[in-house]
C-alpha cells in the first residue's frame, strides 16, 4: 500500500487512484503498524504514517477494483473469508514481475528488508504494467 502510494505520487497521480489496505489476520486489526516494518519503510524514505490495521470483509472486497496478495494461501483465505468462491480480482503482486512466487511474510520470517524488495518489486511491476499502461 504505501509504496503503491509513493509510485502514484511521484507520477502525480494520487487524486486518480484510492489505495487501501485490509488484512486476512484478525488479531492485527485496529493496531497500528508494526515498528520493524515502520523502521524498514521509514529506512527507504516511504511515508507510512496513520496506518490502522483493518480486517477484510466483504464489503471492503466488493468496492474494490483489484485486490494485491502476498502469498498464495492468502488467495485461500480470501475465499473462505468472503464465502465467495470468485476472487478473479485477486491476484499475486510478485506474479507482476514475471515470476511466479510468493512473497513471504515478514511476520513470520522476521525478514522486513526481503519483504519491502519484494514487494517494491511487484509494485513497480504492477504500476508499470498496469497504471502507466492505462489498463486500470
């Protein structure tokens, strides 16, 4: 999400898209960010502040145009979430790059660098391949 937003600013385009963000994990919900990802984007001059962390529910889901996930089991709770068996919005953000891989979270691992180039990676690739294409 922030550096989504950090790639549309810089291209001035912020006023023509609405980036948002809700997770999977409900035990995070209403928290802020979590400071080693904070110290990470903060690190590489992304402006992260204001976060609150919100659960996706279908409501968020159906407004959305397109939704980014991490890792393929996201796409699985995705489904069960929404009791919805279409998520053809849905998509990877590291399969923007070509590749087809998960990225993996940083929750888990303790790795926020590998997490933020990996999704810096799929970012760009979704914003150039997507955004400055005019598809979406």
């Amino acid at each position: 999400m922030f550096l989504l937003r950090d790639l549309l600013a810089k291209h001035g385009l912020s006023d023509k898209y609405e980036v948002t963000s809700a997770g999977v994990d409900r035990p995070s919900e209403g928290k802020g960010l979590e400071p080693r990802a904070k110290a990470v984007l903060e690190a590489h001059h992304i402006p992260c502040e204001g976060h609150v962390s919100r659960y996706l529910v279908p409501k968020i889901y159906f407004q959305a145009d397109i939704v980014l996930y991490m890792e393929q089991y996201n796409r699985i709770l995705l489904s069960r979430l929404l009791s919805h068996p279409d998520v053809s919005k849905c998509h990877r953000l590291y399969d923007y790059t070509g590749v087809k891989k998960d990225i993996a979270d940083p929750y888990f691992t303790g790795d926020f660098e590998t997490a933020y180039n990996d999704i810096e990676k799929g970012v760009t690739a979704f914003f150039e391949k997507e955004i400055l294409t005019g598809k979406f």
